[in-house]
C-alpha cells in the first residue's frame, strides 16, 4: 500500500472521532484535504485525489464525487450499509425502525429525517443515497427509491392503439447462459437512470417503467425470471426516427448500468418482433442478431419459428443512419453490429 494510503488508513477511527460526528463518519472533501494535511502539509490534491480512489477500491473508504458539490468520503463503509442502507432499504416485515412509504410507494423527506435524525447529517445522507443512485426526487420533498418499489405494471398502462400509421419496434438483453443474471440492483438503478435522465418523468412499477418524447412512447419491462429486459417503442404517427432515437437512448443507459452493476453477466441482444408488439401479445418474441443479418440479405424477409409469420426486416429496425448496402431494409451499421 502507498505510504500516504497506509497513513490515512491509520487514522480513519479517530477522524471518526474527532473530525466529525460519529453518528455521521463522512467528511466532506475540504475538511479531509485538511486532515490529511496534518499528515502531510505538503500533498498535492490531485495525487490525494487518486490515492483516495485507491482507498475506496481497497474498501478502506468510501469515495463519491457529486456533479453539484464537493466530493465525499465516508470514513467508516459500514456504518453506510448497516445503519442507512440497511434500515432504509428494510422490507415491510422487517423489524427495524424504517421510512413509512406513501400509498404511491415513495418516501418523503419528513420520514427520512424522522428515521435518521440521530444517525446522520440528513441532507448529507440524502446527497450519498442519490449518488449511490438508490433513489431520484424531482422536488426535494419526495423521493422515489426504484427498489422499494411493490407494485406491477397495470396493463391499461400499455394499450393498443386505433392509429392507422403507429410503428413499433423493440430489442431484448437477455442472460447468455444459465448462470448468467443481473444483479438485484441492476433494473432499480436503470429505473434511477431513467429519471435522472429523461426529459419527461417516467412512470415506474417494480417490473416496469413507461416514458414519453415528443410522438414517442417507450416501454422498459423485466421478464418474470428476472432474466431478460425487454425495450419497446413506438409512434402513433410512424415516426421511425424518433422511435429510432429513443430506442438508442434506452439501450445506452441500460448498457451503462450492465456495466455498473453486473459486469460479468454475459448477454445477448435480439430484435422483438414488431408485429408481436403491435399485436400486444402477452409474452416478448424475438429474432437473434445473426437471423436478421441472413433474411437481409436474402430477400429482406425473416420467418418467426414459433408464431409462423414472416415480417419485413424494415418492419423491425430503426437504425437512424442507414447502411448504404442496406438501403430500404432500415438496418444500420450501429444496429447490425452493436
């Protein structure tokens, strides 16, 4: 261990003690660049910076670095896990002192302050659960925690449509292998990502999430195994680029959390039939990457193996940026090969 880690290391108990509350072992990043300083006056932030990575990936501390504020650093890992995560991510039945829930299943600060008042700084400790992305508010009042989540998507949430010229279109990440899965903070946090970034507030049930851009709706639905996440999108008015644009979006953030959460969880990307979807079949149906790449380039017609149709290959891709060889198959480069 480099020198300047071993000796924060040493002093992490009585910071603790002496630089902030016990109740609350976090420090805010001023005051520990002054702790350390008493170490060494003469250290330099930036090679503090990295040396308090180093300590987070030993686990010795935990390190965050929020857009809006100073970095922080929690001195004691866990009392995080035990007397905050613990208690706030607590099931119903568990007896422990915990946050009551609204009948929408979300959590107001009044009740986070009530529950921790004696343990933590609370605006610090809500700062470190948004950071963990446990939880989003959009008001500072109340505060949506994906994982708390109880109940399941009402099916009048997601209805057919009369709409002459409405398209769909959707993609499907499901586990490679049988000991292959996602981790139990994987969908919550993809939930979290949704709010923080979409522009329009997304509905949200424990197996579910609904959003909403300009002519398009999109769909993010968790397989009853837990094993596979299906993306839907579509448009009323056939806007194919649009559907192509949030379907991007959507796969993107659900990449960035796989590789937050599960990395090592193999998975494979296949295309959902499009007349399935528009046909609101109750199960997902699919067509590997490799099928679609075949019927395109024999003729531009794929034939789903279980429901005995055939779809145009157009029909189910959105690629904004067409592959010049593909012309009027709508399959892109990005799309074909990502």
């Amino acid at each position: 261990m480099p020198k300047l880690c071993a000796e924060i290391a040493k002093q992490l108990s009585s910071w603790c003690q002496k630089k902030c509350s016990p109740k609350c072992p976090v420090l805010r990043w001023p005051g520990y660049v002054d702790a350390v300083k008493e170490i060494d006056p003469h250290v330099e932030e930036e090679f503090l910076l990295q040396s308090t990575k180093f300590l987070d990936h030993l686990g010795e501390v935990i390190f965050k670095c929020p857009s809006a504020s100073d970095p922080i650093i929690v001195l004691k890992p866990n009392w995080l896990c035990t007397d905050v995560i613990g208690p706030m991510m607590a099931p119903v039945n568990f007896p422990i002192p915990r946050p009551e829930r609204t009948s929408e299943d979300y959590v107001t600060r009044a009740e986070i302050q009530r529950v921790f008042q004696d343990v933590a700084d609370v605006d610090l400790l809500i700062t470190l659960l948004q950071e963990f992305q446990l939880c989003h508010s959009y008001d500072g009042q109340t505060f949506i925690f994906p994982g708390l989540l109880t109940q399941t998507m009402p099916p009048d949430k997601w209805q057919p449509t009369l709409e002459p010229k409405v398209v769909y279109f959707g993609k499907q990440v499901q586990c490679a292998g049988s000991t292959d899965m996602f981790s139990s903070g994987f969908f919550p946090r993809v939930q979290t990502r949704l709010m923080r970034e979409l522009e329009n507030r997304p509905l949200l049930w424990r197996d579910g999430a609904k959003c909403v851009d300009k002519n398009v709706e999109g769909l993010i639905k968790l397989s009853p195994d837990g094993r596979a996440v299906n993306i839907c999108v579509r448009s009323a008015q056939g806007d194919k680029v649009q559907c192509g644009k949030m379907l991007q979006q959507l796969e993107n953030i659900i990449a960035d959390v796989l590789d937050e959460c599960s990395p090592g969880t193999g998975t494979v990307e296949k295309v959902l039939s499009a007349r399935a979807l528009k046909e609101h079949m109750e199960e997902f149906y699919s067509y590997g990457k490799e099928e679609i790449s075949k019927a395109a380039a024999e003729g531009g017609t794929i034939l789903h193996p279980t429901l005995g149709f055939t779809e145009r290959v157009s029909d189910l891709l959105c690629g904004e940026d067409e592959d010049p060889r593909l012309q009027g198959l709508g399959m892109s480069s990005q799309s074909m090969f990502y």
